[in-house]
C-alpha cells in the first residue's frame, strides 16, 4: 500500500480509531504516582549534607517525569534527628538519609558503612560498595529493619579538628574534652580522653567557654561556616578518623518493591549521582575554605606528629577488634573491609599516594 493512500484509509472508521489510540496511549495509561516523605539527620540548609537530600529529591522527581514526588524534612521538622532510621524502618516515611555510624545502638556491624578510623578514603570506600562487595554486606546489615541502604554522598578525608592546646603525643589526649563521634570517639576515650557528644548548634559556645578542649566537625568548608576559629587556636590534619565518611539514603524496604523496576533503577542511579555530586562539592569547596582560614582568620593549621598517628592507629586496631567482637555481623564487616583494605591500599601506594608526593610542593598553602 502507498503511503498516501493508507494515510487516506487510516483517516476513516475503524482504522482512525486504533491509529488515534496507538499515539494517545502514553497519556492514556495513567502512571502511578507515587508521593513520598524523606527525612534526615542534618539541620536544615546544612551544605551538601541537606543540600544533597533536597537535591536527590529533586533529581528523582526530574527524572522520573513527577513519577516520584518526595518531600523532604530535616532533622527534627518530622521525626528528630536520630530517629530517621526507625522512622524508616518502620514506614514512617518511605525514606531517609544520614550516615550509617548513628545507628551502631542498633547494630554495631553499621559503623564500618560509615567512617573507619584509619580505613578506607572516599575512593576506597566506593570501590568497596560499588566493586567490592561492600554494598551487600551493608544490605544484610540493614536488612533485619527493612531498610535498604545506599550510599548518597561522601564528604572526603575530613580534618583532624579544632584544639585549644598543642598536641604533640598521645599523652595530650589524657584528660581532653572532645566533641568526636563514632568509632573515632572510642579510640579517643581508650587514649584517656572524655567524649562528649553535642548536638551541632552547641559545639560553639561549648568551645569558646572552655566546657569543650576541642571539637572536630568536618572539613574546611563546613568548618569556617561554624565559625570554630574564634574558639581554638589550633588546627589539625589529617582526619584519620573520618578518612572518607559516606552519606546514605535509605529505603523502607516495603515502598522500595513496591516500585516497578524502572523505578527503583532511577533511585539507585541517582543516588549514585548524588554520592559523585556531593563529594565534587566537598573537594571544590574545601580548598578555599582552607586558604581562607589561614589568609583571613590567621588559623594555626597544623599536622599531627607522625609518632602520634602511629599511636592512634595502633590503638584503633584495638577499638575495632572490641567492637567487631560484639557482633557476629560486625565480625563478617569488619573482616571483609580489612581484607580489602589491604588489597587497595597495595595499588594506591604506587598509583595514588605516590602520585600525590610527587606534586605535593606545587600546592604550597599561600601564609
Ligand atoms: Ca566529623
């Protein structure tokens, strides 16, 4: 048949009808919309941390054509803060987002998802989820509260923190009043430290008055904007206790399978995105920050004694026998992480690290 003569055909009857149909189908079929709520551990606006969920939200609404709508409540707006995981767990909402190391009271094998003092870096950490078998321990981990976990952001090597005193050994620990969280917090406190934990809007004036020796938070960026350098004089790197801290967002394991595939494929790829996106932003913006710091607020940035680092890192090993010994599950993560540790550590001596020595005097920090 000629074209013309069945576009002729086509335009009469029957034929009409079904050629008519066949076009409008998209809009014909309705597609289940689906309107979630989304809550987190961070304070509202917080850069990339919040940012990052908002933009998430934001992403998957775009990409799945308003498919999935989430709003977005900050830490305390719904549920508070730490209560994100059980609010998720137990359907609450559909969905949250903080980072794994706030639920070791529930499970102690989730600090390894999270930050491991002395582990893995950014790289490390997402070679490990994504290409290494570390996203399915951590689904196993999750899977007993019907959570499904992945990994959303990554705030990179973070530093070492803020202090009032000079630390040149372990021994200065002895006595220290520290604002550190997580497994960091526990070597810490076996060095004689007293860990204290805060809420972020109190870190400050705990500082300045002294109630605090010292505080860490995250890198330069995050830091400047909470003003510490008019509290504590000194200013250590590296944070070896957050080596390559990961964000997560996580799903209600129920609302997650109850989405056609397509669907979930477009969550899991713009997490994905978001843990590229969030950790761009932290190696962006942290440089400046720094420069700033030192250029405009005379911080005294200084390295922690390698003789020092060599001690927490021996203590550390410790700290993450006791706490994997807790736990058949913490054990299996603990031990899997160990062992690829050691085997990307191998290749990032001669690729990374090297590198890194290599142009390390061509970034000199303008005094
Ligand atoms: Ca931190």
């Amino acid at each position: 048949m000629k074209r013309r003569e069945f576009l002729k055909k086509a335009g009469t009857g029957a034929a009409a009808a079904v050629a008519a149909s066949a076009i409008a189908a998209p809009n014909v079929i309705a597609q289940k919309k689906y309107n979630w709520k989304m809550v987190t551990t961070w304070p509202p606006n917080l850069p990339v941390l919040q940012t990052g969920a908002v933009r998430f939200a934001q992403r998957v609404k775009e990409a799945t054509d308003g498919r999935i709508n989430i709003q977005v409540f900050a830490g305390g707006e719904l549920v508070p803060p730490l209560n994100t995981f059980d609010a998720v767990s137990d359907g609450t909402v559909e969905c949250g987002s903080g980072a794994a190391y706030y639920w070791a009271g529930k499970t102690p094998a989730c600090q390894w998802f999270a930050a491991v003092p002395f582990g893995l870096n950014a790289q490390g950490n997402n070679a490990w989820f994504y290409s290494g078998g570390g996203l399915k321990l951590w689904e196993e981990v999750y899977a007993p509260f019907n959570v499904i976990p992945r990994p959303q952001g990554n705030t990179g090597v973070q530093m070492g923190g803020w202090f009032r005193k000079e630390m040149n050994t372990i021994k200065d620990y002895d006595g220290l009043k520290m604002r550190i969280p997580g497994l960091g917090g526990k070597v810490i406190a076996g060095a004689g430290g007293t860990v204290v934990l805060l809420p972020g809007g109190e870190i400050f004036t705990s500082l300045e008055r002294g109630v605090l020796d010292a505080t860490e938070w995250v890198g330069p960026m995050h830091d400047l904007r909470m003003g510490f350098y008019k509290a504590a004089q000194y200013y250590y790197y590296p944070g070896w206790h957050e080596p390559g801290t990961t964000l997560e967002v996580m799903f209600n394991k129920k609302a997650y399978e109850s989405l056609p595939k397509d669907l979930q494929a477009i969550l899991d790829a713009v997490a994905m995105e978001t843990n590229m996106w969030s950790l761009s932003e932290f190696e962006a913006g942290n440089g400046a920050a720094l420069q700033e710091l030192i250029t405009k607020h005379n911080v005294n940035l200084k390295q922690f004694p390698a003789p020092l680092l060599d001690d927490l890192r021996e203590l550390a090993k410790d700290v993450l026998e006791e706490e994997a010994d807790k736990d058949p599950l913490a054990r299996k993560v603990h031990d899997a992480f160990k062992k690829f540790k050691a085997q990307v550590g191998v290749w990032g001596t001669v690729s990374e690290n090297a590198y890194y020595n290599v142009i390390a005097d061509k970034f000199k920090l303008k005094a």
